[in-house]
C-alpha cells in the first residue's frame, strides 16, 4: 500500500490516536526542540512531538538527562509550541521533579502552561497514583517504561530491559498498571519486540516504541538521530538524510516509512 505524508489538517488530540490504535493505523512522533523543526514536523504530518530531556545530551552538551530542569524544558516547550499548531505535544519532566505526587501536580502545571498537551513521566508501577492525581486534574500523562535513561545508573547503563521471563512479567504488569491508573500513552524504550507486541495488545491505550520493534501502535525517534547528527548512532535509529535530499525529506521518509511498516527493520530491533 502506499503511503504519502501530508501537512496535519488539525489538531491531534488523544481521540485521534486511540482511533489510530483502534484502527490499526500507525502514528509518528519525532523527539525535537526547536520552532523551525516543530514547524517542519506540522508540515509533514508527524503526529506527535515529544520535548524530550533528551535534549540535556542532543543540545546542550551533558552527558546525561539528568542534568535537565524544569527552567530548560520550559524554554524548549515554549519554542515548539510557537512553531506548531496541529501536533500533539508532549513535554518531559525531568529528573526529580515528579518524585512525590504533589512535586509532580506542581511542576506538571508549569509543563502544561508553557505549551504541552501531555506531560512524560519515567517510571513503573510506583507511578500509578501520581498518573491518577493528574488525570483526574485534567494533566494527560505518558508513561514510559523499559529503559528509563534518567535510572541510567540504577540500570547500570543503557540496557535493553524485560529480556529474562521475569523482567518481562514485571514490565507487563506495569503496563497494565500504569493504564488502568489513568496513563493516555505507554512509551516503551529498548525492549524486545515481542515484549512490546504482548503489552501492546494487552492495554487499550496506544504505544509508542523506540528500539521496541515494530509492533508498537507508533514509533519515536530523536530528529538528531534522523538527521544523522548523533556521532555514535544507537542501533535502533536510522539516518533519514542518507537518502532524503533535505530536512522536509527526510522527516517525509521516516513518516512514509512508519506507517507503511518498512522502519524499523529488523537491524533497529532486540530481540
Ligand atoms: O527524552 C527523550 O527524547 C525520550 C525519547 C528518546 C523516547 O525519552
């Protein structure tokens, strides 16, 4: 089947993407920060943008998310939210800054008014009563689970998680957990495929992968990663801008690709 990426006509808004889950329909988010890049993804229909604190290591030089404050995820929120009007955007809480319920409602706020449609929070089954807090305040909320880079020295690293029996009962269960309590999106982060297809079938909220396969509702990737700015790339990115012959392009590509099925391949992929 064909695809071709169009300009949004309107505004995504969590309906749009639990139909997209209903009806099989794959959506895309593109992790960025700046107004021209947020514009460009309006334009070439990627549903979702995520600020991710991913931009303590992609803009501004850390090593790690966990150098990353609120101050710098408001700046970066504000920008993108001036550059576009139809994708549904989601912002970042940073390390600590979600550790208690209350901190959480309280910074989450800030998020919310500085341009986001959703927040993201890094975390398991411990999060459920900070998720129901916001939703029932009107704070949509995303979870992500697998590899959490700000529990990077907890993990040990970045290490692809749920690979023995247990640890993938336990991330399931989180799953489930996190969707009942009120969560609008599950991110799943480095995990293997089948993993992510077991959880994605088992909630009925979307899900969104980065190095979890193919069988996730939608795909995430960082546009540095897209747009081959990464000096080391993780393997389950891919350059859009070998082939593409601009920016607009490459976005275009990485769009046509995910819906049609064709990224990621089995190369971006654990199993
Ligand atoms: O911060 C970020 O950009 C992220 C993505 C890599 C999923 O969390």
């Amino acid at each position: 089947m064909a695809y071709a990426s169009e300009p949004l006509k309107k505004r995504i808004t969590i309906h749009t993407l639990l139909k997209r889950k209903k009806d099989q329909e794959r959506f895309t988010c593109v992790a960025l920060y700046d107004a021209p890049l947020a514009a460009m993804a309006e334009k070439t229909g990627v549903e979702t943008i995520l600020v991710g604190d991913s931009l303590g290591m992609t803009v501004l030089g850390y090593d790690s998310t966990l150098p990353v404050t609120m101050e710098h995820m408001l700046y970066h929120v504000e920008a993108v939210a001036r550059g576009n009007q139809k994708s549904l955007i989601m912002g970042d809480m940073p390390f600590m800054t979600y550790a208690t319920p209350e901190q959480a409602l309280q910074n989450a706020t800030r998020i919310m008014q500085a341009g986001a449609h959703m927040v993201k929070v890094e975390g398991g089954a411990w999060l459920a009563s900070t998720i129901t807090m916001l939703a029932e305040r009107g704070i949509p909320v995303c979870a992500h689970i697998g590899l959490t880079p700000q529990s990077m020295h907890k993990l040990g690293g970045f290490r692809v998680q749920g690979r023995t029996e247990a640890q993938a009962a336990t991330l399931l269960q989180d799953a489930q957990t996190l969707a009942q309590s009120g969560a609008d999106i599950l991110l799943l982060e480095c995990v293997p495929s089948q993993l992510a297809k077991d959880i994605t079938e088992a909630i009925e909220i979307p899900t969104i992968g980065i190095g979890a396969g193919r069988y996730t509702d939608a795909q995430v990737l960082v546009v540095n990663d897209i747009l081959g700015l990464t000096p080391t790339p993780p393997k389950f990115s891919k350059n859009f801008l070998v082939e593409a012959k601009d920016i607009p392009g490459a976005l275009t590509q990485y769009v046509e690709d995910v819906k049609a099925g064709i990224f990621p391949e089995a190369i971006h992929t654990f199993d």
